[in-house]
C-alpha cells in the first residue's frame, strides 16, 4: 500500500512530515536530556549531531513519522528573524 504524506492545517497547529534537517535543531533545543531516562534507544552523546543521528535511526524504523508545529510560536520566531 501506498501512504502519500501530507500537511494538515488547523486553527492553532500544523502537521507536517518530520525532516531531519527542518525539526531536529529545535527538536534539540526543546529537548531535556532526561526525556529519555525511560526510551530503550537514545542518542550516544548529549550533542545535536548525535540528537539527529538518533532521530534518524528512529524515523528509519518507524516509518512515516510527523512534526506538530506550533503556529503561534512559529510566526513569532519568523517575525524574531526579520
């Protein structure tokens, strides 16, 4: 079966496809190294390149994976960069 990804828009959220290189820096950011005291994988070191090695690894496995975007934050963080 074929499952074609898409983006779903709503009031407040977006849903989109997971990209290592669009998520996995803020993904780090807003990431306490303790969130994954009970995971049965983690990343090898406490540093970004090993985050999104990881991320990756779990993205292989899970298959399709999704990113849920905060609007409001979103548009504050385009506006911080302008």
């Amino acid at each position: 079966m074929q499952i074609e990804t898409v983006t779903l828009v709503g009031q407040g959220i977006r849903l989109e496809p997971l990209s290592l290189e669009r998520h996995a820096p803020g993904l780090f950011a807003a990431t306490p190294p303790d969130t994954f005291s009970y995971f049965l994988d983690w990343p090898e070191r406490w540093d970004e390149a090993s985050f999104t090695a990881w991320l990756g690894r779990s993205m292989a496995r899970l298959g399709l994976s999704m990113a849920v975007v905060d609007l409001a934050r979103f548009m504050e963080d385009l506006a911080a960069q302008s």
